[in-house]
C-alpha cells in the first residue's frame, strides 16, 4: 500500500514536471512566432516604403520642374530600384544605398529645393520624396530591431534543442545607406 | 487613425510625461486623427471623457522623488477591457520600462505597438532580469520603439537591447506666439527670467544668484525675474538689499502668466547644473522671442544647436555666466539675431511637427491594417477579482 502512494505521488510529481516543461516551451515557441509575424509586417512595410520612395523619385523626373541630368539621374535610380529582386536582399540593399546616394547629390542645394518647393505641384513633391525617405530608415529600422530580437531569442539553447522555430529560416536584417539628403529635413 | 495613449502617472497629478501625452492628444486631433488616453486617476469622477481610469495610483519612490502609478491584477484587467472596447488602430505606450500601467498594457494587447521612452522611470538592469521572460515577453511584443532623447535612448538601448528612433518632445509655439508682456513691464530694457523650482539645487538658482552682483556692476538697470514653485525667503535673504530689490519672485505662474513672462524678459537664464535630458523650456522661452542662456549641458547644447540658436556659459561658473550675461545685455544686435535664430528652432520642435514624425511611426506598423486586440494567453491572471466600476463615460462597446 504504502508503494502505491508513494509511486503515484512520483507519477503526479513527473506529470507536472513534464506540464511545466511544455507550458515553457509553449510559452516560447509562441513568441517566437510573434517575432516572426512582426518581422514579416515589419518587411512589408519597408517594401512598401521602398517603392513609395522609387515612385516619388520617379514623380519628381518626369514633373519637368528638375533639369534633364537630374531627371535622368532619378529615373534611372527608381527603375533600378523597382526592378531589384525582393529575394536578393544584399544586391537590393546596394540597389537602394545607389538611390540614397543619387537623391543626396540631387537635392544637395538647399536654394534649389526652395525654389523648386515655390511651385505649389513642386511643394507637393518635394514633401512626399522628404516623407518617403523618412519612413525608409525608420522601416527599416523597426524591422532590424525585430530580426535582432527574434535572433537573440532563437540562439537560446531551449529553442536550438527543441527545434522551437520549426523551418522558419533565421531572419535576417537589411542593410542599406538609408540617409536621407539633409536638405530636405526641412520638408518633412 | 484611432490611437490608444498610455500614461503610467496619475492625471490629476500633471507631470511631465502626462502634459506630453495630452499634448501629443490634441496634435494628433489637429492632424485629423482620434485618441484616447489609459491613465490612473485618483478621482475618476472628475477625468475628461478621453481618459479611462485605470485605477487609483500607488506612490513608489524613484530616483529620489516620488511617482504615482499603477500595477497588478486589477489595472491589467482595466487595460484589457479599455483595449477591447476602444477599436484601436495603435497602441502608443509611454514609459514601458518601468513596473507600471505601460508595461502592463504591452502585456494584455497584440498588435500594432509603439513605444516612448522618456526615461523618468529607468529600470535598473538587476529589475529587469528578476521579471525578465515576462518583461522580455512583453518587449517584444513592441514593433517600434521612439526615445525623446538621446538621453532616453542611451538608457533604452544598455537595459532593453534594441534600438530606437528619436523624436523630441514638442513646444506649442503658438502658446507663446504673441507679444504681450506682465502688466507694467515690457521687453527693452535689462530684464533677465528664471524659471523652475526656486530651492532645488539642480536648477541652478544659485549660480544666476552669485553672477548677479557682477552683472549689476556692468549693467545697473538689470533685473531678475523669477518664477517657479518653491520658498523664496532664502533667495531674498542672501541677497544684498540693493540687489534684492531687482529681483521680483513671481512664485508659481499659470500658463498664460509663464508666456506673458517670457514676452518681458530681455534674457531667459537656464542654469541648471544637471539632471535635465531636454531642456523644453528653452524652446518655450525662444518661441516666446526671448534670447536664451544656458549652461552648456549636453541636452542644452542639443535644443540650442550647439550656441547657435542661444548663447551657453561653462556649467556651475558663475563668473563665465556673468560675462555671457553682460555681453549680451550690451550688445541689442545680438539679441535681436538671437531672438530670430531663436524662433526659427523652436518652430522646428513644434508640437504639429513632432506629431507628424509619430504619425510617421505609427504608419510603420500598421502596414496591413491590423488593429489591436487583447492577447487571450495572459487572460488567466485578468481573471483575479477586480471591482467592477462602471465607466459612464464610454459605456457599453456598441454605444460608442
């Protein structure tokens, strides 16, 4: 009798372990997986960014209010980066630190961005290309964040042993040159 | 954009993070969006219909001084409800790092998260790490993080790991934008302001004090005006009769009072020796068009763009302040170029400004149009018993 107590009390005592343990790597594996959805928001975002950016870019080359050179200079930085493969994110990333760097020789001059913003449809333009590179480097500064969390959680030895983030691929961040011309703080 | 606000302090007691949160409330209605606020409250009875209680305040010490917020079963089951009856597009948190209303907030919600750090209540590494799967749980949970200083973000990125974008706080310059001055005086002579608490040693009265004897030899008009809560019979005392007759203690003053004081001085003095991480009284002063000088903290050099927009003197140095304050009583010119430079900068922290680089933030996270929703996995604790108060102000989820 006295076995039979003591080796149910053992069976209770290993089946609340093993609860215990599951509740944990429940609990974990779920925030893992709200890393994940947030990275993947936090991607779309800057996706969405990046081309509001291309297309504000493109808006200013063909508005006529820009000389021919750096409507050229534009165009061709905005087509490039809307033909960049999403899955490549390095050649991406070089794709979008080109177009940083040509819209700060661009719009370089602050006299020259004042007098383009005179014109009511320049005013407009100039402040959506000054809020879509606002919104790039913060974009994309949310995401990495994100990715740099979700990256230190999955070096856990919980999650590495017990496979916790399945087949996910481990994030990774996204670099670029997201300087915005300094001219155009002013704009924002 | 509907967005949910979480204050960690009590709203009957406005301190600075509340007079923020309010501020950044009605920036937001200008730009045509909705907000609502989550607080404490000792009196619910008496709170404007956007704030929801979230329970009476507990007083705990930090940092030397005490704050007033709330935490446990009971204002995390009010968090909850507020954020399944409200239809939020955003939850903007502010202070999450403390053991308060925002954390707890971040804990019963999902979705789009932002949050500010103002760091008033800057958890010690050893707090963090004694709560540490439930906090870091919950950080997670926050897609964007803003610091209103690099101050803020410095002490965010050693606790919490990660990173920020900094968006200052903001000065509504059209509070200060006229130009009437106290009754009886006027802008044009040798006027100089202080501002802030008179017997609180960080704020410097005392080194303004030691200067003044050595500006009233150069400058024999100057006066002092000083304004701010606090006891000024010792400040009077110290003085020598001839010079205590300059200087005229104004006591606490109202908002407009605070304006129409800053449309009379000919100098704003900031001396604080240290503690700040912003300095948004010198935006106040320079959008009032009042030439500022300050001590060469790193946070003033910061808001006065490294001496451009204001005039600085070495920290603690009486006679480097008086030599600045001379200087610039004798030289209308320079005032008058200040005075422009000044306001220039502040309009560069206005509050519709400020607001738009949030909005900004908030368009970050919510790509896909998802709202905020009340996270079921922490439900459990919610269900501690917790007295029921009706809200009149928001009633029932389909009335509103």
């Amino acid at each position: 009798m006295q076995v039979d107590v003591s080796l149910a009390l053992l069976v209770l005592l290993v089946l609340l372990v093993v609860a215990f343990v599951v509740w944990r790597l429940s609990a974990l594996a779920a925030r893992i997986d709200r890393l994940h959805i947030r990275i993947d928001l936090a991607r779309s975002a800057l996706d969405a960014q990046l081309l509001r950016r291309a297309r504000a870019a493109e808006a200013l080359a063909t508005s006529g209010l820009i000389d021919p050179a750096s409507a050229i200079v534009l165009a061709r930085a905005a087509s490039n980066s809307r033909n960049a493969d999403p899955g490549d994110p390095v050649t991406r990333g070089v794709v979008e630190s080109e177009m940083s760097r040509d819209l700060r020789e661009v719009f370089a001059d602050a006299e020259a961005i004042a007098a383009l913003s005179e014109v009511p449809e320049g005013q407009e333009l100039v402040s959506d290309l000054a809020a879509a590179c606002h919104q790039v480097a913060l974009s994309r500064r949310f995401l990495n964040d994100g990715v740099g969390a979700a990256r230190l959680l999955r070096a856990g030895r919980l999650v590495r042993w017990f496979h916790l983030a399945g087949h996910a691929p481990m994030p990774q961040t996204f670099e670029m040159d997201d300087q915005a011309p300094p001219a155009l703080q002013p704009y924002l | 954009m509907r967005v949910g606000l979480v204050c960690p302090y009590a709203w009957d007691t406005p301190g600075g993070v509340a007079v923020h949160i309010d501020d950044l409330r009605r920036a937001l209605l200008r730009l045509g969006h909705e907000a609502l606020v989550l607080a404490p409250a000792d009196d619910e009875e008496a709170l404007p219909d956007y704030v929801t209680s979230a329970g009476r305040p507990i007083s705990v010490s930090s940092n030397g001084s005490v704050a007033r917020i709330n935490f446990g079963p009971g204002p995390a089951a009010r968090a909850r409800r507020w954020i399944k009856e409200s239809d939020l597009d955003v939850l903007h948190v502010h202070e999450p790092a403390g053991p308060s209303l925002g954390i707890l907030s971040v804990w019963v919600a999902e979705g789009p998260i932002v949050a500010t750090w103002h760091s008033s209540l800057a958890s010690s590494r050893r707090e963090l790490n004694a709560a540490a799967p439930m906090v870091r749980s919950a950080m997670e949970k926050i897609r964007a993080r803003i610091a209103v200083s690099e101050y803020a973000r410095a002490s965010l990125v050693e606790y919490t790991g990660g990173d920020a974008v900094l968006i200052p706080n903001g000065v509504d310059c059209s509070l200060y934008a006229g130009d009437e001055p106290l009754p009886g005086r006027s802008r044009g002579g040798s006027t100089l302001m202080f501002l802030g608490r008179v017997d609180e040693p960080r704020k410097g009265l005392q080194v303004l004090l030691a200067a003044l004897p050595a500006v009233a030899a150069a400058v024999p008009d100057v006066e002092l005006l000083v304004a701010g809560p606090g006891d000024a019979e010792p400040v009077r005392d110290a003085l020598d009769p001839a010079l205590a007759a300059r200087v005229h203690v104004l006591g606490m003053v109202s908002q407009d009072d605070k304006a129409r004081a800053l449309h009379s001085a000919d100098v704003y003095v900031a001396p604080n020796t240290g503690g700040e991480s912003f300095g948004i009284i010198l935006l106040e002063a320079m959008a009032a068009g009042a030439p500022v000088v300050a001590s060469d903290l790193e946070a003033f050099q910061r808001v006065l763009d490294e001496g451009r927009a204001g005039a600085l003197f070495a920290n603690e140095d009486p006679v480097d302040l008086a030599r600045v304050l001379v200087d610039l009583l004798r030289d209308p010119q320079r005032r008058a170029a200040l005075q422009v430079a000044g306001r220039a900068r502040a309009a560069q922290y206005d509050w519709s400004r400020v607001a738009r680089q949030v909005v900004a933030v908030y368009d970050s996270v919510t790509p896909g149009g998802e709202k905020v929703f009340a996270d079921l996995s922490t439900q459990l604790w919610g269900r501690w018993p917790v007295r029921r108060v009706p809200n009149p102000d928001r009633g029932s989820p389909d009335a509103g």
